[in-house]
C-alpha cells in the first residue's frame, strides 16, 4: 500500500507539490477511486483543495498517471513527473538516481540531480513536427501569428509573440485552439525570446486553462525557437517561481531541468466512496 492517502474515519490525507508553479495533489492510483471526479472536485480551489491537476501513483512498474482540473486524463506532464519522483523519494518508493516512469506517453528517464533543493533532469525524448507546422496563421489585431505544432509528450502549438496582453482574452485562444492540426486539440504555448539564452513562456492548457508554468510546453518553445534560430542549445524559461532549463542531448532528445517542492500535507474529508 502506498503512502499517498490514508483513511482515517472519514479523513483522507493528500500531498500537495508544486513544479515552478504548477500545482499537483498526489493520490494512491491503486485505489478504487474514479479519478477523473476526484481531480475536478480536489482541485477546485473555491470548495476543493485548489490544483492545476492530480497525479495518480502505481507501483510494479512506476506509473504515473495525470488528470487535469476538469477531469480529463493527459498523456504527460514534465512538471508533475519532477513532483511525482519528488514525492516517491520523499516516501521512499524508489532507490536511485535515475528513475524510469512509466506514462501515456511512454517510459519517461528522470535523472535526480539534488536533494535539496530537488532538482531533477527529466529526459522528454524526441520532438515530432507536425507535417503542417508552421502553415496555421491567425490574426490578432491584424497581426499575423504563425501557430508552430509539434508532439513532445503531447501536443503543443508554439507561437512566437512581443507581448502577452492581447492574448489573454478567451476570443484569441479560441481561434488558436481552432488552428491547431491535431485533433484532439492541444496546448497553446506563447513565446517571448528575452536573448538567445533566455525566454518568457505563459501557456493555455487543455483541460486547465492559463497556468504560471508548463514542463512539456517549455520544451516544445525551445525546439521552436532552436528551429528559427533564436536560441542555441540551451534555453531558460524564466517565471516568478524560479526556471527551468531546457536543452538538447547528443541523440537529438530534448531534457527539462528543474526543481520541484512539497507545499503540504492536508487532511480532507472523504468525498468519493472506494
């Protein structure tokens, strides 16, 4: 049994973590909860515990499974599996420094570099380019953006920008979701090149929204901005939280580098029966 939520009496004991910003609840995957309620109640900050999603952890083979706020399942997440290997250090699920995990995205090699704080280096594999990408252009403003698609984990549209102001109403994200070629839609990514070493990111997510940090979105910004020539071989993406570093192996396969800290450990009433 792991130590992920305990019952006592009508109590359930959740771990709260967060990736450069990105909040995740963890909970025992082997038990018989349906996990898709479960993240759309618990991470509803006004009468929930407040999240951007709710990790699910199995053990023989190390699985993690990932829902989004609004219950929906996602293949993979490069924040919450540096909080998710955090957590299973933390309860001395695993032995090591290099962790193998398995998701929908495949077997995902995480790389512990410190303890304290913890960092990890999260391997993300190779990137896919959308055939299309970079042919969807929409207007803002009578500005064209192009939107670039790519598969890294999961789908990703990047778009390079000057500003996030004008992108921030529901009206402008539609008609990027809209332009998007994969389709169960994607994840909306906008990219601002500081310098050739430095960039700001803010990405809409599919099934959250807008969230202060996203481990797959930095990834697929930094192929594209590698792609056109804005960056070398390493990227940061800055944020209030701190940064994450992204860069490309030897093989071609693009890394996450970054820290992850445990927020608490909260008691909350029962919600869903077993």
């Amino acid at each position: 049994m792991l130590g992920v939520i305990l019952y006592n009496g009508d109590k359930v004991i959740v771990y709260k973590y967060h990736g450069c910003g990105n909040s995740f609840l963890i909970v025992n995957g082997e038990e018989c909860f349906d996990y898709a309620k479960l993240a759309q109640r618990l991470c509803n900050a006004q009468d929930g515990l407040g999240a951007d999603g709710l990790l699910a952890v199995n053990q023989n083979p190390l699985t993690m499974r990932i829902f989004n706020k609004d219950g929906s399942e996602a293949k993979m997440c490069g924040n919450g599996i540096r909080c998710f290997v955090h957590y299973c250090f933390n309860q001395r699920l695993i032995e090591g420094e290099v962790v193998k995990v398995s998701t929908k995205a495949g077997l995902i090699e995480v790389k512990i570099i410190s303890t304290n704080p913890f960092v990890c280096d999260v391997n993300l594999g190779k990137p896919i380019i959308s055939e299309e990408s970079p042919k969807p252009i929409v207007l803002i403003d009578k500005k064209p953006l192009e939107l670039q698609s790519l598969w890294l984990g999961t789908e990703h549209g990047v778009v390079l920008v000057d500003g996030f102001s004008e992108l921030e109403s529901k009206a402008v994200i539609e008609e990027f979701l809209k332009a998007t070629p994969f389709l169960n839609g994607t994840n909306v990514n906008f990219l601002i090149m500081l310098d050739s070493e430095h960039a700001l990111v803010k990405t809409f997510e599919r099934g959250v929204g807008w969230t202060p940090s996203c481990g797959t979105g930095a990834g697929a910004s930094f192929i594209v901005a590698k792609r056109t020539g804005k960056c070398g071989q390493v990227l940061r993406i800055l944020n209030p939280f701190g940064f994450l570093k992204v860069y490309e192996d030897a093989k071609g396969r693009v890394h996450l580098v970054g820290p992850s800290q445990r927020i608490a450990k909260i008691w909350v009433k029962k919600i869903l029966e077993k």
